[in-house]
C-alpha cells in the first residue's frame, strides 16, 4: 500500500521511498525514512495535498509524491 491511499485517521511504517534523483532525496530530508511511523491527519477538499504528522512535526505532500512511498502495518490511529 502506498502513502496516498491512507484515509485521515490511519497511520503505517514507511517500508520504502521510491522516485529518483531530487525527489528522493527531497523525501529523505523531510524526514521520510525506513522505519519511520507516519499518520494522515487531513486531506484537502479537492485531495491535494494531504497533511501527514511524523517525527513530532507535521509535513503537506502532494498526492503524486506520497503515491512514491510504500506503507507496511496500517492501523487506525486512537483519538484522544
């Protein structure tokens, strides 16, 4: 499963960061790594981008980019 078929609420591991040259290492700097936990918090109306939190901090995405990285244990995220 890849990043951009997370509905808000669901979190996963990243398994991998898939694209080429400045985008991939464009990924990486943000912090999206291997390993690294990763929830949606919000979509935009219109889809895009979506809001992820990780690493304490929350990042905007494009669609077309979160589609590059490979989610592994999906789970519903618990509200407080």
């Amino acid at each position: 499963m890849t990043l951009d078929q997370l509905k808000p609420g669901e979190g996963g591991v990243i398994t991998s960061i898939g694209g080429e040259g400045a985008l991939r290492r464009h990924l990486l700097d943000m912090g999206l790594t291997p390993k690294t936990y990763v929830e949606v918090r919000k979509v935009a109306p219109m889809g895009d981008p979506i809001e992820l939190f990780l690493r304490s901090y929350v990042l905007s995405l494009r669609k077309d980019d979160a589609a590059k990285i490979t989610i592994a244990e999906v789970k519903q995220v618990k509200k407080p």
